[in-house]
C-alpha cells in the first residue's frame, strides 16, 4: 500500500488527524473492498494495543514503521485478524505489541483507543450547522452526501458515521443527494418522522414552526417510517416526483396546504372563533412538479398559484425580513412566478404589478395594506 496512506491510518489510529485527512483517508477506504480490508487489518492489530497517549511525543512516521513490523510478525504467525474473538495462544504477540507501543511512546496515562471509540457520537458528539434566516449553505458529509441547507435550518450529524448506519437529524429544508451505500442505510430524522434511504435526491421540509412535514422525491426511492403513540409504525414509500405531507396535530397550516395540490380537505380549514382540531394524517400528492420545492437550492424562488400568505412565509426566510400583511382578503390571493436576483423591494413591486396593495418599509420590516 501506499506509504502515505500508511503513515495517515497510524495517525488515524492515534487521533492525530486532521479533519481534512480524516476526509481523504475516509474517502480512500470506501473506493473499494481491499481498501476496506486492509485498514480493518491494521486497526484490528492496533485494537489489541495498550496505548499511552502522549500527543506531544508523538513520531508518525516511526509509529508507522512499528506497526507495519507488527503485521508482518502477524502473517508469519498466522493469525486470524479477522476473527472477533482472539484465543490464548494469541496473547502473547498482543503483550509485544503493547511493549513495543509503550516504550515508543514514552510514559503518561493508559488509554485503550478502538476504532469504534473513534467513530462512535460520545467521543466526538454531534456536529451541528445553522443557517441563519436570509441565508442558504451545502454541507458535504464524510461519505459523499450532499445537503444543500435553506435558511432558518439546523442539521445535526456525526462527524463521522458509525455501526453502519448513517444518521442526521433536520429542522427547516434540505435537499439531499445521498452517496449510494447499499451495506449502509441512510436515515434523515425530523421531529416526528424518519426518511430511510440508500441513495437518492429527494426534498425534506420540516420546520419546527409549521404543521406540516413535506418530503418531495426526485430521483431514486425513500421509505417514509413514521411511529405512532402506541408504538406502531406506518411506512409510505415514495417514487419519483412524488410527494408526501404529514399534517400534524399541532402547528401552523399554510394556506397553500388548506386549499390545494391534492391535498384538499374539509378538516383542515380553521377559523379565528374555532381552533383547528385535527388529526395526524398523510397526503399523497403522486404527480407533483418537484422545480417548485427544490429550485430554491439553485437561488430560484419558485412559486405557482400560490397564496400570499404563504409566499410572505418564504419571501421572510429569503431575503431575512418580517411581512406584515394587515388585509385578510389580501393573504388569500395567488401569484405564480420565480425570483433569482431581486432585491425584496424589486419582488414586492413585482407582486404589486398584478394586485393592488400598498406596502412601506419599516427597518426590516415590511408591512402591506
């Protein structure tokens, strides 16, 4: 193998890394099943180590030398690396192993480092990414996954994946292109349903502030899990240009969600002198033009036939201001058309172009008469 690879993996195994070489060397062992064996090889050695951990004497490269020495002590002894468990006989090589460790190392505390301990979310704890409101961000994952973030949405994920499974958590929008991994599902939790994956691109809508989960698929499949109270699970399964929403108990409706695309029903319609009462419910929209919910990761508010209150909800989070609409009739007129580069004064002399309404600028605040 490559002597630089070689030199990263003992450094690796050493919590020694960079993040940008903790990104190559991840990167190097998904290319391929060789690459994946002979890194399980050496951490399985270095798992049977007594490590002191002592950063500042570190030596890499001598490090390295040891190890490759070790493995080759290993093939000469015939040892089943593979094996999850290591009988007596084995022993012994491991208390050279650690001799010669301890002695590289110096002396301080003891520590057993695993690769496990190194993956695992309480070693190195959730990562966490906000984006603030008038703001948009992409986040590539360790595993080639990429998620494009609209604003006002937070993402949690490990810095790196464990047990073969792939989790991160959403609140807000965001698009994912996920890095096909048949051997490891990947799982997007929002606060009241989970989107299991294996590979694809598909639109997750799940503000916290919102009465509504909306998951729209563009390419691939997804598999929708969502747990009842009593402990039962429901499973939706989505194709392409398919879209889901899951109305929940609580939280705000839009406007666009009370009166169309499919999803129309009577039960949803509230009123100032009745509260909403309703029920968790799915709605299955099996044709839907998905430009309208996932342009906006390419800078294009899209918007078709769609009421004013609900697009002052997306012109807020796009261009970072507060709307205030004081007509009630006004927030139930439609507008159908698509915004790049306007400055929120150009979009809203845009709206005024097709319905009458006055409107005047308050610091950040836009108030329409």
């Amino acid at each position: 193998m490559n002597e630089k690879i070689n030199i990263l993996i003992s450094k690796f195994l050493q919590n020694q890394c960079s993040q940008s070489e903790i990104e190559f060397l991840m990167n190097w062992i998904n290319e391929n099943a060789e690459h994946r064996q002979y890194f399980e090889q050496m951490k399985t050695v270095w798992d049977g180590v007594e490590i002191v951990y002592n950063p500042d004497n570190i030596n890499s490269d001598q490090s390295w030398s040891e190890l490759k020495s070790l493995l080759e002590k290993e093939k000469n002894t015939h040892i089943k690396i593979s094996d999850k468990s290591y009988k007596n006989k084995n022993m012994s090589v491991f208390l050279r192993i650690a001799a010669i460790v301890l002695i590289s190392f110096g002396l301080s505390w003891i520590v057993f480092y695993t690769y496990y301990n190194y993956y695992s979310n309480t070693k190195f704890g959730m990562l966490e990414l906000t984006v603030p409101k008038g703001s948009k961000s992409v986040l590539k994952l360790a595993d080639g996954t990429t998620i494009w973030l609209n604003s006002e949405t937070v993402v949690k994920y490990p810095e790196h994946f464990s047990s073969k499974q792939r989790d991160v958590y959403i609140e807000g929008e965001a698009f994912f292109k996920v890095s096909k991994n048949k051997e490891w599902p990947f799982k997007v939790h929002t606060s009241d349903l989970d989107i299991i994956v294996l590979g694809t691109s598909f639109n997750v809508k799940a503000y916290p502030d919102e009465g509504t989960i909306e998951t729209t698929l563009e390419e691939g499949s997804v598999l929708i899990e969502k747990k009842s109270k009593s402990g039962k699970k429901q499973y939706i399964s989505l194709k392409p240009n398919q879209r889901v929403t899951l109305v929940k108990e609580e939280g705000k409706l839009s406007l666009d969600m009370q009166a169309g695309n499919k999803l129309k029903d009577e039960s949803l319609k509230e009123s100032k002198k009745t509260p909403l009462k309703r029920k968790e419910k799915f709605y299955l929209d099996e044709n839907t033009d998905t430009q309208l919910y996932v342009a906006w990761k390419n800078n294009h508010l899209v918007f078709k036939n769609e009421p004013f209150e609900s697009l002052a909800v997306k012109l807020e989070r796009w261009y970072n201001v507060e709307i205030i609409i004081e007509n009630e009739k006004l927030k139930e007129y439609r507008f159908t058309g698509t915004f790049e580069n306007e400055t929120i004064e150009q979009a809203i002399k845009a709206l005024q172009l097709t319905t009458k309404f006055n409107y005047k600028f308050d610091k950040n605040k836009i108030i329409i008469k």
